[in-house]
C-alpha cells in the first residue's frame, strides 16, 4: 500500500487530467496553456461545470447567473459578524460556508438541476464570504458585489470598495484559471467521500476548504510569502534557504506528489510575479523567488509548484497574507462543485478498506481494577 496513496488511482473523472511527468495539465481536454492567456473564470468554470466551452448565449447566462447569485443571507453576515477577531479566514470560511446551507431551501434537493444552481451559489458566493470575512476582521463592514464587474474584479472590488485596475483584474482572473481544478487533489477527494454518502453539496464543500486549508495543500501560497518576509534582505536568501536544507524543512511552495516536473501553472505565476512586481515598482519579491527557486532546484531537483510564485503576485498586488489560501478557495470551489455535479451523477460510496497493522483479534476484556 503505497503511504499517502501515491499514484493510486482512486475513481473516474472527465474533468481534469494531469501528466506529471509531462507538465501536463488539461481541463476538459483543454491543455491550461490554452486556458490561461485566453479564457476567464466564469467561462472555465462553465467548461468545468458543463464540459465544453460555452457559445456565447450559454456564457452570458453562466456569467449572468453567477453575478446574480453573489449576494449572502443576512442572518450569514451576522453569524459572522460574531466570529472572533483572531479567527483565521480560513476558519471563517469553513464554518461560513457550512452556514449558508441552512439559509438554502434547496440544500437538500439532489435533483442535477437543483445541484448546478448550487454549484453556481457556492461559487459566487464564496467570493463574497471572503470579502466579507475580511472587511468584517479590519472592523470594517462588508461591500456589496457589483453586478456590472466579472468575478475576479468584484471580488477585489468587495474586498477594498474600489474595482481593480484592468492589469490586476487580469492577474485576478488568470490566477483564478490556474486554481479552478485540479483533478484528485485532496480537498476535491475530501469533497467526493462526503458526497458520496449522498451527503449535500455543502457538506461536501466544507470538508473541501477544511483540507485546502492544510500547509500541504492550499495552505502553502501563505506559508511562502511568511517565508519571503521572514529572509526580508535578498543577501540573505542562499544563507536561510540553505540552512531550512541542512535542518531538514521543507521549503514551502516546492514539490509536488503528481508533477516530476514544472507545474504548468507555476510557468504562468512565474510571469505573472515578475510583472506585477515590476508594475508596482516592487521586484524584490519576484527576484528573491527566482533566486530561491534556483537554489531548491539544484540542491533537491525540486520545482516550483503553483503555490510558490503565486505568493509575490498576491502580495505586491495588495492581497494580505491570510487571504492567499481563501482566494484559492474562491476559484477551487467551481472545480469542487463540477467534481460533486460528477459524483452524484454516478455515485457509489467511497469506503475502501485500510491495510490492518494493530494487534491480533484475540485479546481478551480485562475489568478496569485489573489493568495496570
Ligand atoms: C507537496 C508535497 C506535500 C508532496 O508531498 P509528497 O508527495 O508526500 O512528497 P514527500 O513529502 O514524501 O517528499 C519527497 C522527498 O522530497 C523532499 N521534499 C518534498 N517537498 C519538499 C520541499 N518543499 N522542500 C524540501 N524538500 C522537499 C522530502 O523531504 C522528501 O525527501 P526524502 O525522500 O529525502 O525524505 C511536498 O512536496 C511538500 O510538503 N511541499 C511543501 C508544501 C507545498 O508547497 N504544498 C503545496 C502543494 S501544491
């Protein structure tokens, strides 16, 4: 039994496939190098979600679903509102998206049609709960979505009260792209086992963000930036990096259990960075990247995954740290709910059977006064 169930093959999928020992990686058959210079979120979120690229009817009804469906219960906002200030947003969200099922009369149709308007729900939705999160956080009450802006730009837009420019909003969008799927990682698997006890979509997408919230998952794009802040001085890079090494740490932002080569998305994050950086007049963090990713490459043979360059595009875009890992689940959540539209269409109960290491069946009882 290979530990972490490496290179298991653990169902069926349409969706996503990924060739690691290529770089390859392919929504709906369409390669992401297709998908990211030309695509947008609400059009691969309907690529996800139905299977081929929308004409242009089907994408204004996608697009014009999505932005009708951005707005979140009150009685959501004020469950959140009672959170505590130090919450991390990743808890908010686990727990705020939970809540939202109780406000959906549909929470419990299974029916397909029912099933796709959540999956439409849930991602505008949760754009907004992260906004919202945030605002509420800094003590500051949330924004409400424009409906005339895409999702990428009216996330922004909630999160600060002013619409991105078109360089960011861009950025946003590919960002967006990059994350939306991702074939079996564990957050989609996570959201597959729930729903494939005919659990509802929200059960299912809350175990989702619980495991993208993890530091090997999702968690990670955070854990890159503390890192790039904590070296702060690009002098310093080869002295701290080298050093994680000799102490054995992992470098967060490097490896990856599926791609033996560069992450495709991680090309796009790569440039993205630099030119952000070089936009704002901030090209530290990008060269400092660089250099540390030059580093990890010789020394371990690891490559950049598509956390690691993600971190100094967010950060010199003004995005705060807490919010990389959320902002993953913004996008995500279209791929979660195109994989759960997936399983309930042809679902059986995932409960596979653990390789038994405890002692033989064949101790006896023994009463409590007895045991040492
Ligand atoms: C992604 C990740 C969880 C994959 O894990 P995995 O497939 O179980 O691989 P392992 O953790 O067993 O790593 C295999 C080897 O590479 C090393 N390695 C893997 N990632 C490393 C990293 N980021 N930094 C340093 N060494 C690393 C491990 O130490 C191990 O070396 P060893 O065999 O000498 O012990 C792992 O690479 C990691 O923890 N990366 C950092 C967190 C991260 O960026 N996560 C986001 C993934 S998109």
């Amino acid at each position: 039994m290979p530990a972490g169930l490496e290179d298991v093959i653990a169902g069926q999928s349409g969706i996503c496939y990924i060739d690691g020992g290529k770089g390859l990686l392919s929504y709906r058959g369409y390669d992401i190098h297709e998908l990211a210079p030309n695509s947008t979120f609400e059009e691969t979120a309907h690529l996800l979600w139905f299977g081929a690229l929308p004409n242009k009817a089907q994408l204004a009804d996608t697009t014009s679903k999505l932005s009708a469906s951005r707005g979140i219960p009150d009685d959501v906002v004020a469950i959140m509102r009672h959170f505590p200030k130090t919450a991390q947003p990743m808890e908010a969200l686990r727990t705020a998206v939970s809540a939202l099922s109780m406000y959906d009369p549909e929470a419990e149709d299974q029916s397909r049609e029912a099933n796709v308007r959540k999956a439409i729900r849930l991602t505008a939705q949760t754009a907004t709960l992260v906004a919202a999160i945030a605002r509420m956080r800094d003590g500051n009450d949330p924004v409400p979505p424009r409906s005339d802006l895409g999702h990428a730009a009216n996330f922004f837009y909630m999160l600060t009260g002013e619409a991105p420019n078109e360089t960011v909003e861009r950025a946003l969008d590919i960002a967006l792209i990059l994350h939306a799927d991702h074939e079996l990682n564990a957050s989609t698997f996570a959201a597959r086992v729930t729903a494939a006890t005919l659990s509802d979509m929200y059960s299912a997408v809350t175990s989702a963000v619980g495991a993208l919230k993890g530091p090997l998952h999702g968690g990670a794009n955070a854990n890159v930036m503390k890192m790039l802040l904590m070296i702060d001085d690009e002098s310093k890079v080869d002295d701290v990096v080298r050093r994680m090494l000799a102490d054995k740490k992992k470098i967060p932002g490097f490896g990856h259990r599926v791609y033996n080569t560069e992450d495709p998305r991680a090309t796009h994050l790569r440039r993205m960075s630099r030119e952000a950086g070089e936009r704002v007049g901030n090209p530290k963090w990008y060269r400092m990247s660089a250099h540390i990713e030059k580093i990890i490459n010789t020394e371990k043979n690891l490559n950049a995954n598509v956390d690691f360059y993600s971190a100094s595009t967010y950060y010199v875009i003004g995005m705060p740290i807490d919010l990389f890992t959320p902002f993953f689940a913004v996008s995500r959540m279209a791929g979660w709910t195109a994989h759960l539209l997936e399983q309930y269409a042809d679902n059986r109960l995932i409960r596979p059977r653990a390789d038994y290491i405890g002692p033989e069946p064949t101790l006896k009882w023994v009463p409590v006064d007895a045991r040492i």
